[in-house]
C-alpha cells in the first residue's frame, strides 16, 4: 500500500508540471502575439537622403560633413549623401538628383544653384554659399525666400570696406584704387557700389575697370596705369577668374598690389585676398539640411549672410613687387603663403 501511494503522489507531480508548462507556453505565446513585431517585420525607418551639387570636389566638402555630424548625422549610418560634381553638365546632375528622389539638394556655386532650380520647384535646396542669391533670382529677399530655396550668401557688405581698410594699411599714402571685374556678371555691380562707398569713407578715388573678354585684360591695366591706380581691387567673377593667371601676372609686372575677392588668387600667385570663409559656410549648411528634415519649409528659413571671414596673405608675391607687409595684417591673417 505504500508503494501505491507513492506512485500516485509520483504521478500527481507529473501532472502538475505538465500543467505548469503548458501554463508558461501560453503565457509567452500571448507575449509575443500582444508585443512588438520581431525588427524585420517592423516598419523601417526612413534615412533621410540628400543630394549635393557643385563644379568639381573639394576640400570644403569635408567641414559639410562636420557640420551634420554636429547634429548627429553620420554619412552611411543615419543620412544617405548623393555626391555629384561637374560644372558643365550640371542639369544633368542636378536632374539626376530628382529622379533619385532626394529629400533636399545641397548646392555649391551659382551654377549648380541654377541647374537645381531649373530641375525641381518642389524639392528643398540649399544654398551653400551663393553671391547676391536677390539679383540672380534665387529668392525673392534674403528675409523671405519666398519658394523652395533658401541657405547662406558669401555676399557682405562689409567686404568692401575690409578690403580697402587693407589696403591703406599696407600702403598708407594710396589714394587711388581701381577695381577690376567681369562687366558681363550682373552680380559685379553690387561689388563695385560698395566699394565706392567704402571708397568715399576712406577718401579714396575708385577706379572701375571692366573687362568681358581676353583682350580687355590689358586695356584695363593701360587704363589703371594712366589713371595712377597704386593698387587693385579683383572682383573673381566667371571671367576674371577664368584669367586669374593673366592678371596676376600683369599685376606683378607692373608692380600693383592685388586684393582679391577669392583665395585662389592667393594661392595662384596673387598678394591678398580677403573673402568670406567658404568651409565654415560649408558648415553653417548643416543647419538648414537640419530644420529642413525635421520640417521646416524652406520660404520659412531667411537665407543668412556671411559671418566669417578669411585673410590670406603671400609673401613670396610681395617680395617679387618690393612690398613689405606689415606684421599688423600678418597678425590677422589665416593663413600666409611663404
């Protein structure tokens, strides 16, 4: 009898483990039917995917890229880039751009700004870094784009006053300045009214010289040469930078100093240049592509005027001319070429 008993309280155990399982079966069964979906079945999440345009590739390209990681955007982890670069066919890069159907398209230079306007009306595009975005119309103001562009200008009317505050700094006696710039560029007007005003607070003359194709080139400098020019404003603008090479050559055969509008001419040869900082308005991009992915409409965003500014100075130039450049604008300058 007593093995029998034993049995069956053997037997009541088993039963009651039988239970228990099927019990926590059910339980997880009924967890997972009432939980989340395993991830694979879960609805992806979107990663943004942008385009960006310019004339060629660049080192500037890598501050773009700081400034999204600035606001947690990884390249190939959480935003997708669409690279594409070429100043001849940008339309057709541009038109590749909408038909990968990008979130926004980053631009660089008023000719890829043109391309991408062309392109789309609908799709958000950011300047990054574009003249008078006003007189090339870009935007309707720089306070109410107005349509589907927006972002930064290089344009500041501080850089006219800037850079002929340089150049009585390096020539203390100058009292006339010409300035040099493509005619055929709309955009030139802007820079030359403002250097005249500057000009006037300075008590300067101001001697425009305008040129639109390779045979003006040396007129213009005949005609900085009999107005008594002892320095010289370039205007880099399409053309004129197209002959960088030809007019920081005449400029150092007749013994002128060059303030540019552009760092390539530094780089090329040229003495100075005073210009916005194109990296760091290459970073400031960040911030539109930002407020635009997390829906911000573009007519709401005031396109923002250049903030930051760079000196270049070459002192292998300003030896071949006899110039010495006082430490005061070494001191300020970014960067100088030895």
């Amino acid at each position: 009898m007593g093995s029998n008993h034993a049995a069956r309280i053997r037997s009541t155990e088993k039963a009651i483990m039988r239970l228990r399982t099927i019990g926590l079966i059910s339980t997880l069964v009924l967890g997972l039917l009432a939980g989340p979906l395993p991830a694979e079945a879960q609805q992806t999440v979107k990663v943004p995917r942008i385009g960006y345009l310019a004339d060629s590739r660049g080192t500037r390209e890598e501050a773009f890229r700081q400034g999204l990681r600035e606001f947690g955007y990884t390249e190939g982890q959480n935003i997708v880039i669409e690279w594409r670069f070429g100043r001849k066919n940008a339309p057709k890069l541009a038109a590749e751009l909408v038909r990968a159907n990008v979130d926004l398209i980053v631009t660089r230079g008023t000719r890829a700004t043109r391309a991408a306007q062309k392109a789309t009306s609908t799709i958000p595009i950011v300047m990054a870094g574009v003249g008078n975005a006003v007189s090339r119309g870009f935007v309707a103001s720089l306070a109410k784009p107005g349509g589907n562009i927006t972002g930064l200008t290089t344009r500041s009317p501080d850089l006219a006053d800037k850079r002929l505050e340089l150049l009585k700094e390096l020539l203390p006696n100058i009292s006339r300045v010409a300035l040099l710039r493509n005619a055929s560029r709309k955009g030139t007007e802007e820079h030359l009214r403002e250097a005249e005003v500057a000009a006037r607070k300075l008590g300067l003359q101001l001697q425009s010289l305008e040129v639109r194709q390779p045979e003006d080139i040396e007129t213009a400098f005949r005609a900085a040469e009999k107005g008594r020019a002892e320095a010289l404003i370039v205007v880099a603008a399409g053309f004129t930078v197209a002959q960088r090479d030809r007019i920081i050559s005449l400029a150092a055969q007749k013994r002128l100093p060059i303030i540019a509008s552009s760092d390539s001419y530094v780089r090329a040869g040229g003495l100075m240049s005073y210009s916005t900082d194109r990296s760091e308005q290459q970073r400031r991009a960040a911030t539109y592509v930002d407020k635009i992915l997390k829906g911000a409409r573009p007519d709401e965003l005031p396109v923002e005027r250049a903030k930051a500014f760079e000196l270049i100075v070459n002192l292998k130039a300003a030896k071949k001319i006899d110039i010495t450049i006082p430490p005061s604008v070494l001191y300020r300058a970014n960067k100088v070429i030895r």
